[in-house]
C-alpha cells in the first residue's frame, strides 16, 4: 500500500472550495489548511504509486484554483 501526502497551493480566496472538493472524494483520506507556503495538506492511500499520481492528476491538479501541487509518496507497512 502506498500512502502520498499531497501539498496543495491554491488561488487566493479559494481554498474552502478545493478543501471541500476534496474531502467529499473517496480517493481522498484527509485533507486539511495549512498556514505558510502550502495551503492544503490532503492524504492519499493508494495500491500503487501509479494509483496516487492518477488521484493528483485527474482529482487534485483538474481542480479550479489549484496553482501547483507537491507530493511525498511512501510505501506503507
């Protein structure tokens, strides 16, 4: 299993938008604010690596107001 925190920058004035998007996704675990670079935290579990760069590309990245996106990705014991 693998688990990807994704780092979420948004527009101003948007991110209560994008938080609520995603955390009405079954892809998506979590998210939460963040204060300082990043706006967004939301977590991922995954089967694969190739199932959470699937969820930042077609669920986080399509999203209106997301700038740019950084993932940490692990594999879960």
């Amino acid at each position: 299993m693998v688990v990807g925190f994704i780092l979420i920058s948004t527009k101003a004035e948007v991110e209560e938008e994008v938080i609520s998007v995603l955390n009405t996704s079954p892809n998506i675990q979590e998210a939460h604010f963040l204060f300082g670079e990043w706006d967004i935290i939301a977590k991922v579990v995954a089967r694969d690596f190739n199932e959470v760069s699937r969820v930042v590309l077609d669920e986080i990245r399509s999203l209106d107001g997301v700038i740019q996106t950084e993932t940490l990705a692990g594999i879960s014991f």
